[in-house]
C-alpha cells in the first residue's frame, strides 16, 4: 500500500544498496542481502573467499560499499554494485600481480569487474585478495 513503511534498503542509482555505516560482520551481511538479483549470490562468494583467504580480516561499510582490512593497517578491498557489473576495488592494486586489468583516476588503485553469468576466477581473485591483505591499507 502507499505509505507503507518498508525495512529494505534503498537501491541507489545502478542499483547499490543504501546501508548505515557500521563496523563489522552485520553491515556486511545486511549489504550483499540488500544486493539485487545476482549480485547478492556473488557478494556471498566474495564475503567467503575474503574470510577464507584472510582469516583476521576487518569489515565495515562505509559510504554504501563493504570495506575489507586488516586491524591498524588501513582498508585493502571494497566493492560496489553498478547496474551491469560489480566493482572490486583494490586499493594498492598496481603493486598486485598480476594487475587487476581496470585503471583508476587514483594511481595506485586498479579495479576488477564482475558481470552476471562470468565464471569467477577464484584462485585469481584469493591471490589478489592475498597480496592485497599483506600491502599497506587505505586510511578512510
């Protein structure tokens, strides 16, 4: 009905959730649901690869995208939702091999982008997400 209030994230434009900002697992969990269609199955092969390939690894939203670190050392991976395609974001991306094949206005940061019904090179994804763990983080 109209008027009726609803407890599902607002989609922003391309389709990004709009999440609070909070630290933790709960963000997160609360992000890859809110992603729609195939996206969400695919936030929850990345949320998994990215504790199974970083077991301490720090998690939060901000700005409507999940953010990945390590304690004290800043954020080394995002993603974000756009309307064809999800974004990874690797953060010291052009010190990863080999480079993640999408340039940045940010010279340092390199991008990744997965679109529904490509096969996800895991092995390729859990290096990055590797090497990338173990580079100095972004301070947000």
């Amino acid at each position: 009905m109209a008027g009726e209030k609803t407890d599902k994230p607002v989609l922003l434009s391309g389709g990004n959730p709009q999440i609070a900002k909070g630290y933790g697992d709960g963000p997160i969990q609360a992000y890859i649901a809110a992603m729609p269609g195939w996206k969400s199955d695919v936030g929850r092969r990345l949320d998994a690869l990215i504790e199974k390939t970083v077991p301490d690894v720090r998690k939060a939203v901000k700005w409507n995208s999940p953010l990945y670190g390590i304690e004290g050392d800043g954020w080394f991976l995002s993603y974000h939702c756009f309307a064809k395609y999800i974004k990874l974001t690797f953060f010291r991306g052009t010190s990863l091999d080999p480079v993640p094949p999408v340039a940045s206005k940010t010279a340092e940061t390199r991008y990744f982008h997965i679109h529904e019904g490509e096969a996800l090179d895991e092995g390729l994804l859990a290096g990055w997400i590797r090497q990338a763990s173990r580079l100095p983080g972004e301070r947000m």
